[in-house]
C-alpha cells in the first residue's frame, strides 16, 4: 500500500477512534454528571402521581430515557462530523500528493467540493434528528439542534479555510507560472 494511502487510512482510524471515544466519554459522564444530564433533560428530579420513587413509570424516568436517547443521537451525530472532517482532509491530501498536472488537480479539487460541506448535511441532518426528540424532550432537542448546525458550520468552514483555499490558491499560482 502506499505510503499516502496508508496514513490516510490511519487517518481515518483514528478520527473514528476519537469518535468512538467521544460517545464512550458522553455515556460516562451522562451517567456521573448532574451537569450533563440536565443539559439534555433539564431538572426532572420531581415524580408526579401515586408511584414509587425509582418507578419506570414516572415523569422522572421517562425524561431520563428521552435525554439518554437525546445524547446519543448527539454523540454519535458529532462522532459522524468529525468523521466527514476527516474524510474532507484525506480526499485533499490525496489530491495534493497525487501525480497529476495542476491543471487536473484543479479540476479534481473542484470536484471534490461536495466532502467540505459534508459537515454541514450531517449537521442538517442532527437539527432533523432535534425535531423527532422534540416530542419526547424539548429541552435536549434544541441542544441537539442548536449544536450539531454549529459544529456543521464550524467543520465545514474549517476545511474550506484551512484546506480548500490555500490549496486552490496554490494551484493557481502555479497554473499562471506554467
């Protein structure tokens, strides 16, 4: 294999790696932070009606297993952003290590436009996920929301900043020298 397809590849590993450990880490702090857990439930320590305390049937539990649900439709929509960021990155370097001629590099550039606004469709896509939890759980459905658009954005500016740009600029550059 190699050698630019190899480290892209553990690239990749490693960003799902990352994503993986993302979620573990926001199981165990859902489980062991008061914090967290009212960021996606809110305060829902009361029970209403004649039921047992710790019963499944109360508001209290069911609004635990909505935020439950709603943090991880959250971990796991922002595991898949980190992952299109990184798959974003990895078609760049593939074009920039490649052996073809600028100007065909500009073309596959071009072509490659769809992968840095692929953030932004996952991000769409954990704002449509918001609205399905929205039944269940207002509360964590406008986090999920508010936060999965804004890490879309955030992702995709990024690879078009950082990557995109400066490598078109480049290529650019030295379509005029040629």
């Amino acid at each position: 294999m190699p050698k630019g397809k190899l480290s892209s590849a553990v690239m990749m590993l490693l960003l799902a790696a990352v994503g993986i450990i993302f979620i573990i880490a926001m199981v165990w702090f859902f489980e062991h932070s008061a914090f967290v857990r009212t960021m996606f439930s809110g305060d829902s320590s009361e029970v209403v009606g004649e039921v047992a305390q710790n019963s499944p049937a109360s508001i209290a539990a069911r609004t635990k297993m909505a935020a439950w649900i709603s943090m991880l439709i959250f971990s796991v929509i922002t595991a898949l952003q980190l992952l299109a960021f990184g798959i974003g990155y990895v078609v760049v370097r593939g074009i920039r290590l490649s052996e073809e001629s600028v100007n065909v590099k500009l073309k596959q550039l071009e072509n490659a436009g769809i992968f840095f606004d692929v953030p932004l469709y996952v991000g769409l896509f954990g704002t449509v996920s918001a609205f399905l939890v929205m039944t269940f759980s207002p509360q964590s459905s406008r986090l999920i929301a508010y936060s999965s658009t804004l890490i879309g954005i955030i992702f995709s500016l990024l690879l078009k900043l950082t990557m995109e740009y400066p490598f078109r600029r480049k290529l650019l550059r030295d379509s005029d020298g040629k």
